[in-house]
C-alpha cells in the first residue's frame, strides 16, 4: 500500500507521519495490497472537519500508478481532531475505511464499519 502524503498546512505537518503510518497500518489489517491513496494534512482554512474521504471512482484513469489500484483521497485536519479530543489515528482509518467503501448511512453500516475500526485500533496498540 503506497501513501502518498501532502501537507497543506505547515503547523501541522509533524502529525503527517503518524497519520501515514496508521493509513498503513488500516490497509494492512484490511488486506489491501497493490493500492495507493493521497492523503492531505489540512487546517481550518481549508475545512473545519476532523476527516472527508473520497472514493477513487472505479474507471478513473491513473495511468502514473501503474498496475496499482487509486483508492481515492483522505483529508485530516489534526488542529480540529486534537481540539475536538479525537485521535488522529482513529480519524486516518475511519477516512481509509471510507476509501474502501464503509459508511454510516444506516445502523447495520455503522456498527460494520466500527467491528473493522475496532480490528484497526487493536493493531496499532499492539505497535505501541
């Protein structure tokens, strides 16, 4: 799973490695192999969210990646995650979750998407 990370807003660039690593760590609890997604580290001038995610459609053409399929974009404000008392981490593979396709459009969607959150969180404490 490639990462690409851009910081768009330089206070909070020191949490882009953490956010990059907890992406990582999602995709590799979720058994995606040969993907790649963009994920942006953003401040409140851009969005005034903790996280949005955007799906990759299927037939976008991304002739750069190769062989690798595009999961889409993750954005993360950790100025508003951090204020708000959430964790950056937590926040990563909720948007990665999205990316592949989970929601919290009806309560059978919710409670799938937290099993696999809970799966993703219990991974990274046992890499602390």
């Amino acid at each position: 799973m490639e990462v690409e990370m851009t910081i768009m807003d330089e206070r909070h660039a020191s949490s882009a490695p953490l956010a990059k690593k907890a992406i990582e760590l999602a995709a590799s609890v979720m058994g995606v192999v040969n993907a790649s997604c963009e994920a942006y580290i953003v401040g409140d001038a851009f969005m005034e969210k903790n996280v949005l995610a955007y799906p990759a459609p299927a037939d976008f053409p991304r002739p750069d990646l190769d062989e690798t399929r595009d999961l889409g974009e993750i954005y993360l404000n950790p100025g508003y995650i951090a204020s708000h008392g959430e964790d950056l981490r937590f926040m990563a593979a909720h948007g990665f979750l999205h990316l592949l396709g989970y929601d919290h459009a009806a309560e059978h969607d919710t409670l799938a998407m937290e099993e696999k959150e809970g799966k993703i969180m219990e991974a990274m404490k046992a890499l602390i």
